[in-house]
C-alpha cells in the first residue's frame, strides 16, 4: 500500500532513530527497560501483607521493635500544652519500643513519612496534623520527655495526641503499625522515616492514666 505525501509511518521513525549511532544507542537502551524490570520482579509492587496481633506482643517494624499494650484518655497530663493545642484531653498509647539500630532514633516519626504507630481514629479528633505522629511523647517511669531512643535501649513511652472529642474514644482502641526504614533525604537533607508497607494492627484496652504521668493544676 503506498503511503501519501507528509505520512509519517512507524517504519519512517524507526529508520530515522536507527541513522545515527546515538539514535541507536538510546533506542537499544529504551528496548531493553522492560527487560530488565521482568528481571527484577516486573512494574507490580511488593506484596503487602497485613498481620493481627494481641495487645503486649513485640512488632518489629525494621529500626526498631513496638510492644504496645494499653491506651489512656486524659486531661490530667501535659495540661498547658492541651490548652496550646485547644484540646480536651490526650490520647495516649502505651507502648514499649527497643532500638535496633546504633543511632538515636526519633519517635515522633516527623516529616509525615512513616505511621510506625498510629491510632486507628477520624483525624477530625485531634488538633495535630495528623496520625502520622504524636505531639508529645513522655517516658512512662519519670514523665520525662521521651521522644528519642537511645541504642539498645528498652523504653516505655506514651505517644500522646490531642483530642478535640475525648467523648468519642470507647473502652478499646484500634491502632496500626506499619513497617518503616529510617533513611536520609537528599532534598532534607536528613534522616526521615518512610513506610515500607507491611501493616500490624492490635486493639488496645483503655487503662487509667499512669500514676507517674500525673501533673497536678497549677494553684497560680
């Protein structure tokens, strides 16, 4: 079949691509993409899996291993940042956490990348800016702030976020944990979680606030 003034057919770009040698070097190098994806897995992502867990079982989620085992709703701790915050009480989750690496770790999982450990809740409940990460982590034993763990250290901290309901938290709490890696940006040009996928997910029972995390009204 003969092909009319100003058609241009499939055969005429690939002749034109192969006239040169670098036409035929970035050509080649196209062609052989998908090769070597198949190779490597294919264009699917990873298999994300998903696991259920009792509350008080270890969760290795890569830099370090969570042990959550009970949640709290109260406006009895932190109470001048509630007021900052304009909240109602905190939501604190009791977990354990065991670094694995040799480097301090953040707890607050900033930048947003990583939901290492988040509540299962409407984000509308909280003045943060998200669950991504809470606004205030406390060590358990003294009240201290405790959003770093130390090298092979075993800590029990509460990851607190602000409610703006308190009403609305039942007697158990749904909270995920997902698998994350600590890695440094190029454009921050510093360390920030991101989540590799692999999720956790446990249903925590309501506890009292701990007695060491109590700060009594300021009488002034």
């Amino acid at each position: 079949m003969s092909t009319g003034a100003g058609e241009i057919t499939a055969r005429t770009v690939l002749v034109f691509a192969l006239a040169t040698w670098p036409r035929r070097i970035v050509v080649g190098t196209l062609l052989l993409i998908p090769v070597i994806v198949a190779v490597f897995g294919g264009f699917g992502g990873a298999q994300v899996e998903s696991h259920e867990v009792p509350p008080g079982q270890q969760v290795d989620v890569g830099a370090m291993v969570v042990t959550p085992t009970a949640f709290f709703v109260s406006d009895e701790v932190e109470r001048s940042f509630l007021e900052i915050a304009d909240a109602e009480a905190w939501l604190g989750v009791i977990v354990e956490v065991d670094n694995l690496t040799t480097e301090t770790l953040s707890l607050t999982f900033s930048r947003g990348a990583s939901d290492a450990v988040s509540p299962a809740l409407d984000e509308a409940l909280t003045t943060a800016v998200g669950w991504s990460y809470p606004d205030s982590v406390l060590r358990v034993a003294d009240a201290t702030p405790g959003d770093r763990a130390l090298p092979g250290v075993r800590t029990q901290v509460a990851l607190m976020w602000p409610l703006t309901d308190a009403d609305a938290v039942g007697e158990t709490l749904d909270i995920t944990m997902t698998e994350s890696e600590l890695t440094y940006s190029l454009m921050s040009k510093e360390d920030v979680w991101m989540s590799l996928g692999d999720v956790w997910t446990t249903t925590l029972p309501r506890e009292d606030l701990p007695s060491t995390l109590f700060e009594p009204k300021d009488d002034f």
